[in-house]
C-alpha cells in the first residue's frame, strides 16, 4: 500500500476556504482541501489528495516514542514519492538531529526538517501550499501546541507503552482531543493511541490486558503496534529508519511492524472518506 498525493500543479493556487473553524485572528483555513479517491472502498490502496495532508505525533509525556514515529512515518511516505516535510516542534530537537545525521549521512531519500517554529499553526498553515505531508512531531508538555495541531489534523496519533502512568496521561490527551472535537472540521479530532514499546511477545498479557481497559474506556487504539526492540535505539544515531538497517543491526519484526502501523494509517485516512463508488 503506498501513500499517493497529487502532485501539485505549478503555479495552481489553492481554492478559496470555505469557513474557517480556526479561532478569530487566525486570517486563513487550511483545511481548503479537495480529496479524489480512486476506485471502490475495499479496492482503495492508494489515495490522492490535492493539497495537505496533516498527521501529528503528540503525547504529553516523553520517551514514549513520538520522534520515532513521525520520523517514520516521513521517511515512508518519502519513500513511495511524497512531498513530506517533518515540523519539529520539540525545544530538544531530536527529529533535527536525526535528520542532519541522516543527511549527512546521505541516506536517501533526505528528509526536510522545520525546526521549531515560533508559532507552529502558523506555519502549518504557510506550507500548505508547499508540501503534500506536514508530519508533525509534538514536544512533550507542549500541549497547546499539540491542541492547535490537532484540530487542523487528518490524523492525530498518541503514542503509548504498557506503563501506568503513561496510560493515564494518553487517556487524558484522548480525553481532552475528545472535548475539542466540535472545532475541528469534521467534527471530532480523529485520534488514536498506538501502542510502543510493548513487549515483543505476540501473546503479553499484559498488552491484551491494557488493550481491553483502552476499548472498554472507548478510547481509539490502533490495531498494529510497536514492540520494544532494539533496532529503534540504532535509528537515531544513524539518521535510518529501521527498514533502512542492514546486517546485525536489522530488525525485520520491527520493519514488520512499522509497516503495519504506516498501513494502518493509510487505512484509516482512506477509510475516513464518505465517498461511495
Ligand atoms: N519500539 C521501541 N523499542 C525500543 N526503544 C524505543 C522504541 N521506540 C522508541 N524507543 C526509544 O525510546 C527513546 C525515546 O524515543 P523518542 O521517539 O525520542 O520519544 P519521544 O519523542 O516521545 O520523547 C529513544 O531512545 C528511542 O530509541
Ligand atoms: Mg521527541
């Protein structure tokens, strides 16, 4: 399945936003955003979008692997010839370093990082016309940041391990997303929670366990997840991804992994169409 933006044309403006659902001083929309799909639903594996597509990594916490994440995500959809560009929003820039190592290093295909963006909705919204992806990654404790993202997002994506604390700090970001759904344009913010670093165990109680109290809470949780594996720790001093690591150092069940997480959310944003064929 690959991620399949439109091309924009040269010179094309985008079409004038219809209303804006920002707050008042906010001059423009940027959710002026026209979707083409291709094919039947069940046949969907691509998609095309003229303009934007916006996801966020956000969490509250640290160290609960929302850098890996959107690196990821970026180096994928870069790789099957997506416009994509990574905003770092994280004073700590661990999303600018990885991708100055990475380019450095020159890995291909090289990623654009924007760092640190005195006023990131702004900007999301100045590149609107420049890129076909904004993947952006959240700071942690930068939770306005996170909110004002959130609300112009395709996809809003919380990553969480098996840690009790950890958990409840997701389930109160998913909570609070929840009460600032009616500003965002489709009527709630289309959050989920992706299970990282959980253990590498197929069968863990303790991940089926968590899944169960997350659905019962009616909390969104994705179906595909991240285990703890050591090839994640290599990605960031070499600037790969970790499809990109070779011999000792590869982890294909990671590979695996990140694969069914990047398919998920093409699945998910195809799926969040009401087009019929
Ligand atoms: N699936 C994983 N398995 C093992 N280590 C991981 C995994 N995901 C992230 N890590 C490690 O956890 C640390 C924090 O990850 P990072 O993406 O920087 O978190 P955040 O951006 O949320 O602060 C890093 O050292 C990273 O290598
Ligand atoms: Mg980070």
């Amino acid at each position: 399945m690959t991620l399949l933006i439109r091309r924009k044309t040269p010179g094309s403006r985008p079409p004038k936003p219809r209303s804006s659902h920002l707050e008042s001083g906010s001059e423009v929309c940027p959710k002026y955003k026209q979707m083409l799909f291709t094919g039947c639903p069940k046949q969907r594996t691509t998609f095309e979008r003229i303009h934007l597509l916006i996801i966020t990594v956000g969490a509250e916490k640290g160290g609960v692997s929302k850098t890996r994440l959107a690196t990821h995500i970026a180096v994928l959809a870069a790789s099957t010839g997506t416009d994509v560009v990574l905003l770092d929003t994280d004073r700590q820039g661990s999303a600018t370093s990885w991708s100055r190592i990475r380019n450095d290093a020159g890995v291909a295909p090289a990623i654009t990082v924007l760092s640190l963006p005195p006023n990131p909705l702004k900007e999301l919204i100045s590149l609107s016309g420049k890129y076909e992806l904004i993947v952006v990654d959240i700071g942690a404790q930068n939770y306005r940041t996170m909110m004002e993202c959130a609300l112009v997002s395709d996809l809003v994506l919380v990553p969480c391990g098996a840690d009790q604390q950890e958990v409840e700090s997701a389930m109160k970001v998913c909570d609070d997303l929840k009460q600032k759904g009616s500003n965002h344009e489709k009527g709630e913010i289309p959050a989920h929670i992706v299970l990282t670093r959980v253990s590498p165990l197929s069968n863990a109680t303790a991940t089926a366990e968590l899944r169960a109290m997350l659905r019962d809470e009616g909390v969104s949780v994705f179906d595909a997840q991240l285990a703890y594996r050591t090839a994640w720790l290599t990605t960031g001093k070499s600037g790969k991804a970790v499809h990109e690591l070779k011999g000792k150092e590869r982890s294909p069940k990671a590979v695996a992994e990140m694969n069914a997480v990047y398919e998920e959310i093409l699945r998910r944003i195809n799926a969040d169409t009401k087009e019929s064929c």
